[in-house]
C-alpha cells in the first residue's frame, strides 16, 4: 500500500507538472484549479476506476466526468500519465489543430461531455448511472465539480434526482479548494454547511483532506459500501497547491505563469515535494483494473430496428400532434430498446405517458427540472442511449445552457416541446412557446421540425430517431389539427411539401405547423376572389428546402409571405428571409410581434395577425401596392 500511494502521489505531481507547462506554453489556461485536485484525479486514474485505456468505448469502462471543465489541463495530463497521449500532444494544448480544446469538448475522445459551463457534469453523471442500471451494467460514473459551481441550482437538481433513483453507482467528488474566480466560493472552507446540503438531499457524504492521497483512497474504497445511495466526497484543497506564490490566493484564476517564470515555478514544486519528486514511478509495475465484461442484459438491449409501421390515420380525423408524438415514440421503443423517455412532469400534455405505459422501465420522470432532464439525456447519449425529452416549448428555455453544451458536445439529443405558439389559448403568455424556433435554429447542426398534421408528426418522429449529426427538435401543437396527408406521404428532414400552386400564383405562402392550416383557409377564401397562390408547408425549418422555396417562389411573382406562431425574431419568415437572400424574393413576414394574452387560440390568432384572415388581408395589400 505504501509503494502504490507513493506511486500515486508522484503521478499526481507529474500532472501538476503538466498542467503548468501546458498552460504556460499555452499562455493561457486555467493552472492554479489543476493543481488543487491533481491529488484526487491521479487517485482514480491509478488506484480506483476500472477502465481499459486502450477501448475507451469498451461498455462497461467506469467513467470520469470533468464537471469543473476549466480544470482541462489535468484532464489531458492523466492520460497522458496512463500513456494515451505524448509529452508533444499536451505542447500543442489550446491550439487550432489540438484537440486539447480550452474545456473540453468530445474532439478529445477520452472526454465524457463537453464541460465548461458549470453546473451540467453532475446532471450528465445522473443519465450515465442510470443508463448503467438500465443495462445491468457494472460501471461507476465518477463526477468532479468544483465548489463554486455547486451554487448552481441544476447541481441540485442532478442531486435530488440521484437520491430519488438510489445511484449507489454515481459518486460526485467535490474540489473545495474555497476560491472562486472573483471572490470566495459560497461556503469557503466551511464543509460542514456542503454536508449538511448534501445530506438534506439524500447523499451519503464523506469529508477528507483532498490533498492526503490515503485519505482519497479510503474515501473512494468506502463509497463503494452503499447500496441505495449516491455519495459524495468533499474533499478540502487548496487553490493552487505547491506553488507557495499562489497556493490559496484571491486573484490567480486563469492566468498561466509565463514562459519566463515557468522554470523557477517548476523548481519550487520539486523542492515542495521532494520525496515524491525523486520516486521512480516507472519502476512501478501498474496495470490497469480492467472492467468486467458487460451482461447478457446489455447485449439484449441493443437497438434492432428504427423503423416503425405505417400510420392509420383518417384523412380529416382532427387529432392533436403531441399526442402523435407519444404514440410514433411508443412505437419505436417496440423495436429499438436502445430508446428511452425523458419527461419533465407533463407526460399527461406531451403524451410521454403513452411511451411510459408501454416501456416503463425506459421512461424516467424527471419533474419540474428541466435543466436536469437535459443533462440526463446528453449522459443517456453518451451510453449510447436515443433518449426523447419532451416538455413545454416554453419551458425548454430553462435548459438553453444545457442545450448548448450539449451541442457543443455534438450529442444527439431529441427534444420536443408542446404547446407551442400563443395558438395554446387561455392559459396565456407564460405557457406560449414563441422563442423556442430561435432558440434551437442557431445551434451547430441543429435540425428544427414543425409537423402540422398526424402524418407528417409520425413520419417525423421516425426521421428524428435517425438523425445522428446534432440536436433535433421537434415542435408539436396543443390544439387538435386536421389530418391532411396520405398514410403513405413521405417526409424527410430538409424537405417541404408544395400543396397549392397554380400557373399564375400572385405569392406564395409559406407556414408550418397550426398557421398551415390557416394558410390553406386563406387559399380557399383567396380562390373565392379570383386571386391563386402557391402554399408551402415548410415542416423542415431547418434545414430548409432553399432549392424548392425559390422555385415556387419564382413562379408566384417573386413573392413569399410566411406566416407562424413564433416570435418575429429568429422565426421562420427570417430563416426563409435568410435562405433566399439575393435571389430577387420579396419576403414579408406574418408573426407574433407583440406580447400576447389570455384568450380563445383563434381570438389570439387573430389579435397577432397570423389568422387566415390576416393572410388574404396581406395577400390584397401587396396586390394593391
């Protein structure tokens, strides 16, 4: 035991080596954070966690998420200890061509999530551990957070939920090395008030000194002595550790030492850590605990078809698109047990709850935390997991952030958001989903869809379980719409459906979703008037079918009106604005401008000015000018 802690503790002054060195050569980065918890990262590197370093994908790894991403350095400088990387690859750290990015991201393939907003890694941790369970699967989710981003309410969210499901598999590690970026973290040094927080939320809690490596190692050995908890080690460090200079000083975060200072930096560690610097780690022979292979279980959960049956629905048959968005995912968890559910306590309005009676061990509720539900889908994601999280359009804008990351982390994520537009009535302005189109169209790689029929949601959810490149969206109405499509009509993601056109269209109108049914309204009162125009349902807003828009466009005078339950901004008359630029197309937008009310959907449909009647209004005006 001796001879191990000593080889533990001189990998962890390897990678405070590292750290300063790449940060330095860097001239920039985050080193005073990597040197408080190289302690405890070099401990489950070399001592606790079961992992093959050669498969990082192998299933049933046990696995390290760096919540306190700003800590990157240390990331890059343990595998590099474990022989993954080279003295060079850590040199090129934060440069163009590196894939050791500033916080990590998944261009470094030994990283778990794309960290570097604080307060998402724990949320994540809570999908891997229960993918974990879900798969009969013996890996343990380990979570490094930083005190200063457990002032997050997301952390506990992940916390409440890890109780709720009894994660004795996730164990969340605490840096508390009391300084901030700015100011001192909220609790200091004070671990008791963290205990006592933890403990009110269900966690087993085990306080150490993170920079005693016997103590971690005790610490991490006990964790494992729980059968229904998650636990949690705090662990007290300093900022800083081993550079006299810095250690557990205001004003040091994110700034490299220059390349000029490095040297003397370097020499006051060694001489701080003497003993531990002289240690021949290579004389150690260390090998890495390899996992257990994974369960029959797992094997059987594999996905086996993502493909679902054709719809029955009745042309004309009026029936709400969230409830098709229950029952196409039901559908697909039937052949596909690699789908799981995710619902932030509205299964009854998404329809989730038609998933949930089919699937009950794939559907986990995840209340009224929608920043959680995300992380737990990105964690779910990594595992290899088509996780479906719906809510109120409205209420994914809690979770931009985690949304983001989750781009940023190129997950597959498919999120769905009811209710969308002011078309939800009554209920008001705080339940309309108007900025969520803005919203999802600007991340990396997104795809944004907007159903307005039966057919059209069913074949969606299909393509979305597909789609492997980035985030999906789904947008679904809560009004009940009008079947208008053939069993048989296809859909495909970037694509639209031209279902008016005549040889001498004066525009073409352009909706999605509950505004193409008013735009159909407005084709029929337009032709009582002797007036033809073309409409299109744009059900890809994005990506958007350029090519098609300007064709039909061209052949209705060069002008397109869209029309949508959205906010102006961000909206799909600015993505359609956007995609014909410099091609000579009129684009007028009709849309949500004003902040709405209370009142009867076609009342409030009206009010805005995106009502059938509006439509032909506009059409005339534009005939007249």
């Amino acid at each position: 035991m001796n001879t191990l802690k000593k080889f533990i503790e001189k990998k962890a002054y390897n990678m405070r080596v590292s750290s300063l060195v790449m940060t330095s050569m860097a001239g920039s980065g985050h080193p005073t954070t990597c040197l408080s918890a190289a302690d405890i990262v070099a401990t489950l590197f070399f001592y606790e966690m079961n992992y093959d370093p050669k498969s990082h994908i192998y299933p049933n790894n046990d696995r390290f998420i760096l919540s306190k991403g700003h800590a990157a350095p240390l990331l890059y400088a343990a595998w590099k200890e474990v022989g993954v990387l080279k003295d060079q690859d850590l040199y090129d750290y934060r440069k163009i061509d590196s894939v050791l990015e500033g916080h990590p991201t998944m261009r470094f393939t030994r990283a778990e999530a794309a960290t570097g907003a604080l307060g998402i890694g724990l949320s994540i941790g809570v999908g891997m551990a229960l993918s974990a369970k879900l798969d009969n699967l013996s890996y343990k989710t380990y979570v490094l957070l930083g005190d200063s981003e457990i002032a997050a309410g997301a952390v506990w969210e992940a916390a409440e939920l890890a109780h709720f499901y009894k994660l004795n598999n996730l164990i969340a590690i605490v840096d508390c090395n009391r300084l901030g970026q700015s100011t001192e973290t909220l609790h200091g040094h004070h671990l008791k008030r963290y205990e006592k927080k933890f403990e009110a939320f269900g966690w087993k809690v085990i306080t150490i000194d993170g920079h005693d490596v016997k103590q971690i190692m005790e610490a991490l050995d006990k964790a494992q002595e729980y059968e229904d908890l998650p636990v949690v080690i705090l662990a007290k460090t300093f900022k800083g550790y081993g550079v006299d200079r810095v250690e557990n000083k205001l004003g040091y975060h994110g700034k490299a030492f220059s390349k000029e200072e490095l040297n003397q930096i370097l020499k006051e560690l060694e001489e701080r850590f003497k003993k531990v610097a002289i240690f021949d780690d290579a004389a150690y022979e260390w090998q890495a605990k390899l996992p257990e292979k994974p369960s029959v279980e797992y094997e059987n959960n594999m996905c086996e078809s993502l493909s679902i049956e054709a719809p029955g629905y009745q042309k004309d048959e009026m029936i709400a698109t969230r409830k098709v968005y229950g029952q196409a995912l039901a559908k697909l968890g039937d052949g596909c047990k690699s789908i799981v559910s995710l619902d932030a306590e509205v299964k009854n309005s998404t329809f989730a709850e038609i998933f949930e009676k089919k699937h009950p061990k794939r559907f986990f509720q995840c209340f009224i935390a929608e920043q959680n539900m995300v992380g737990m889908a990105t964690g779910f994601d990594a595992r290899g997991k088509i996780s479906f999280s719906s809510t109120f359009a409205a209420f994914l804008t809690r979770a931009h952030d985690q949304i983001r990351m989750a781009a940023i982390g190129q997950a597959k994520l498919k999120l769905v958001g009811s209710h969308a537009g002011l078309s939800i009535g009554q209920d008001g302005p705080s339940q309309m989903g108007l900025e969520d189109i803005a919203m999802m169209r600007c991340l990396p790689k997104s795809v944004v869809l907007y159903p307005c029929d039966a057919v059209s949601t069913y074949k969606l959810v299909e393509q979305m379980s597909h789609y492997a490149d980035g985030i999906s969206y789904l947008r679904t109405t809560r009004m009940a719409t009008p079947v208008i499509y053939d069993n048989s009509e296809s859909f495909v993601v970037g694509g639209c459906k031209v279902l008016r056109q005549n040889s001498y269209d004066k525009a073409c109108i352009v909706a999605a979703g509950v505004t193409l049914h008013e735009a159909l309204k407005a084709y029929d009162k337009l032709q009582d008037d002797g007036i033809t125009v073309s409409v299109i349902d744009l059900y890809s807003v994005k990506p958007l079918d350029t090519q098609t828009l300007i064709k039909i466009a061209k052949k209705s005078e060069n002008r397109i009106i869209t029309v949508e339950d959205h906010y102006i901004q961000g909206g799909i008359g600015q993505a359609v604005s956007a995609a014909v630029i410099n091609s000579g197309i009129e684009v007028h937008a009709l849309a949500v401008t004003e902040l709405p009310r209370s009142g009867k959907p076609d009342q409030l449909m009206a009010l805005a000015g995106i009502d059938a009647s509006s439509i032909v209004k506009k059409v005339k005006s534009l005939l007249k000018s």
